[in-house]
C-alpha cells in the first residue's frame, strides 16, 4: 500500500506549457526528494526539501521549482515544459537516515 | 570516482542459482547502506537496508557489509525469473541524501 502519491502518472504536453507534478505523502516525513531518472539510466537528484519553508537544489540542474508549504505536500513545477524535459520524475520521503527512501509510483513525462 | 559504483552488468544467472552484486562507495564516513530492486518502467523498492559490518539475512536476501573494504554486497539465493530487475546500491550521504550507483541489471534464465 502507497504511503506516497504522484500524479499525474502518464503526461503528454505540448511545448512551452506549464504543468506541475503533484506528490503528496500520508507518513509526516520531513524529508522530500525529487528525482529525474531516464529509461535504463541513473537517478538524478533535481530538488529536497528538509520541512516546510525548505527547499534546495539537487545535484543534477533543472529548469523545474519546488515549494513545501505543507509537510505532507512537495509540487514540481516546470513553467514552459521543452523536449528535453521528457523522463520519469520520481518522489521520495524518508524520516530518519536510518532508513532509506520510499518512493511514489513516479510520472512520465513527454513533452511534444 | 563515483560515490558509489556498480557493475552495470548485466548479471545472467540460471534460475535456483546465488546472484551476487557488487557495491563500492567512497565516502569512509558512511553510516547506513541500502539495496533497492527496480523493474522496469517502475519505482525503485527498498529490499534491504545494513548499519553494521557482517551479515544480514532477510529471507532469500543477504546483505554483506565491509566498511575497511568500503564495499557492500546482496546475495540472491535460489534466484527465480521475477528477481530480475536492475539493482540499486544506496549510500547514505552529506546532507541526510542518499546516493545511488547506477544499478546492476540482474537476468534469472529459467
């Protein structure tokens, strides 16, 4: 059972639209992550949040933003979606770093 | 040097066989490591998770840690065809972050 939920799932946009990725998380964890990976390829952290109010860059530069408003909720936003922007977009929260991550289903993204 | 590499594999190992994947991470300060398994087209899953030098056992799972060797192992005993999938080796990081390699692709031949 998901205890972490994106949406949407699958996604086709148009070029220079604006979307947001929702992930929303029912297990009070302070600690949110967004990562890009492509098809047979490495994660690459874009975005983390350590609570509300707090949010920094990941490792991997990206044209997308974040907020954390509230504990439970951490939106991607790209405002002028591209082809380049077209991958899978995966959240995760942990609570402690004793234990790993766990991850929402993810969205795929195409951009057209 | 990566933080944390792997072997991309792929790994083919005959169905009932041990798989055995491999881990090497660079920061001699890490405290807490993490196998995730991942299918294709999916999240990745947390499978198993290792603080301590040794041997950690989780029904067909075994995670080996060695910290002076900075390398950490799974063992896949009596590999079946849904195991296959590709690994990820995490390492917790600077920052409360895990880092991951780049996974192994493990293939089970029934």
């Amino acid at each position: 059972e998901a205890d972490i939920y994106q949406t949407p799932r699958y996604l086709v946009i148009g070029t220079g639209k604006k979307i947001t990725l929702e992930c929303s998380q029912t297990m009070g964890h302070d600690k949110m992550y967004w990562y890009q990976q492509d098809p047979g390829m490495e994660l690459h952290l874009i975005h983390y949040s350590y609570g509300v109010n707090s949010t920094e860059k990941g490792d991997l530069s990206s044209e997308s933003t974040v907020s954390r408003i509230r504990t439970e909720h951490f939106p991607l936003t790209l405002e002028s979606a591209r082809p380049s922007h077209t991958s899978q977009y995966l959240c995760a929260s942990r609570d402690d770093r004793l234990y790993g991550y766990t991850f929402g289903s993810g969205t795929r993204l195409t951009v057209v | 040097q990566k933080e944390v590499e792997q072997n991309s594999g792929p790994l083919s190992v005959p169905e009932g066989a041990i798989a055995s994947l491999n881990c090497t991470y660079s920061d001699r300060g890490s405290q807490s490591f993490f196998w995730y398994r991942q299918y294709s087209g999916k999240s990745p899953e947390l499978i198993m998770f290792i603080y301590s030098n040794g041997d950690k056992e989780d029904g067909r799972f075994t995670a080996q840690l060695n910290k002076a060797s900075q390398y950490v192992s799974l063992l896949i005993r009596d590999s079946q065809p849904s195991d296959s999938a590709t690994y990820l080796c995490a390492v917790n990081g600077i920052g409360n972050k895990l880092v991951f390699g780049a996974g192994t692709i493990l293939r089970v031949k029934s």
